[in-house]
C-alpha cells in the first residue's frame, strides 16, 4: 500500500483510539478551559495589562497551553504502539514510519483544533470580543496550527524515543508549564529580571505575541517571523530524528 493510501487511515485510528481513551481526551478538553476560568476569575483582577479584559489579554496563552498539552498527547500514543507490538504488525503489511508518524500528527491536529474551537467558544461567552478581520484570523489560525504540527511532530519523536509509556507522559508535564514563563498570562516586565531573558526568547512568546497581536489587530512586527522559525526549526529536527529512531527501535 502507498504512503498516501495508508497515512489517512492510520490517522483515523488514532482519532478512534483518542474517542476510546474518554478519561484523557476529557482533560485535554477541560484542562484549558478551566485553566483560563480560574485566571480569568480568580487572578484577572488583580493582573494589570494593557487589554481591557484580561480574557482578552489570556486567551492566546490558553490557547497555546490547549495545543500544547493535546500535542502531547501523541507522545503517549506513538510509545503504545511501538510497546504493544502493533508495528511489527503494520511493517509485515508494508506500513512504514512515515505512514505511521504522520496519521499519528495528522490525527493530533484534527484533535487539537477541536479543543482550540472549544476555547474560542467559552472564551467569546465571558466576553473576549477580538478586532481583527478575516487576514488577521486567519494568520493567526495558521500560526496555532503550525504550532500544532510542529508540536505533534516533536512529541512523536518523543514517543519513539521513551521506553515506556510513563515515561512518555513525562513530556506532557513539560510542555504543560512552557507557556507560564513567557507573556501568556502576565507581562514579563513584572517577572524577576533574571526571568525576562528566557521568558522574551522562548518558543512559546513569539506566538503567544503574534496571536494575540493579530486577533487585537494590533501591529506584530516580526514576532509572525520568529514564531514560524521556531516552529519550522522544530519540524525540521523531528523530521530528521523521525527515521533512524524508528529503525533504531523496530530492528
């Protein structure tokens, strides 16, 4: 079978395994809706920004925290079936790491834009009313979506290289607090100044400033730039990764 024959069935696998999975795909719903409640009602009001709102000021960071955590979720899936023994499986049907990786990836964004839609949807109902016209949603729906893949790529080298699925998990606790030491919830400026360094230049800024700069219609400069750099850096590597781990592990 061909790659492109096999990739979109093997991505509707994992959607069918993630449907399966209630427990987990219950959390990744949840998580960054209360996520954005609880600092939305609990500390927006005693955080000073430059929006109106602070749900208009958050939703980008809880948007990246959505995908960031649903990314990772492929992690786990990818050391399942490398455990399990469904790949020697799928390689004596002539089903390769590419087919496999990308319905895996594929599967994941599908996932992720179904919590990033539910955010949107809590996030409009206490009062995030967003400026930007048709360019701007969709630049910054591109920019969440390549964030994604590029995400979901990472997590499933991730996946190939943990040798077990505990410790797979492990990396959804990371990418859960990337987003904190950045501007997704307050401006770095109220950070230690030991922090402002790492929190201005990491991945998870740029994006969180681009997002929130596109949906406000507000000027970006560059921001769009260094956040699709990181993301094509990130796809980049697990891309070149991908290959001799998978032979690694199923020789």
């Amino acid at each position: 079978m061909s790659e492109l024959a096999t990739w979109p069935v093997l991505a509707g696998r994992s959607l069918r395994l993630t449907l399966r999975n209630f427990e987990s795909l219950l959390i990744a719903l949840l998580l960054p809706v209360m996520v954005m409640l609880l600092f939305v009602y609990l500390f927006g009001g005693a955080i000073q920004t430059d929006t109106p709102q602070y749900v208009t000021y958050a939703l980008p960071g809880v948007l990246l925290l959505c995908a960031a955590y649903g990314s990772s979720m492929t992690a786990v899936m990818v050391a399942d079936d490398m455990n399990e023994g469904i790949v020697d499986r799928f390689r004596s049907m002539d089903i390769g790491a590419r087919s496999l990786l990308s319905g895996h990836v594929t599967a994941s964004t599908l996932r992720n834009l179904g919590s990033v839609t539910i955010v949107f949807a809590v996030a409009f109902a206490i009062g995030f009313r967003p400026s930007a016209g048709p360019v701007g949603w969709l630049a910054a729906i591109g920019l969440l979506i390549t964030f994604i893949v590029a995400m979901s790529a990472v997590s499933a080298v991730i996946g190939l290289l943990a040798r077990t699925t505990e410790a797979a998990s492990g990396f959804t606790f990371f990418v859960l607090f990337l987003p904190y030491p950045s501007s997704a919830f307050v401006p770095i400026e109220t950070m230690p100044g030991w922090l402002h360094g790492f929190a201005r230049h990491q991945p998870a800024t740029p994006l969180i400033e681009s997002v929130r700069g596109l949906l406000l219609d507000q000027p970006v400069g560059t921001r769009p730039w260094t956040a699709l750099a990181w993301c094509a850096g990130l796809l980049l590597t697990a891309a070149v990764l991908a290959g001799p781990l998978f032979r690694r592990r199923t020789r």
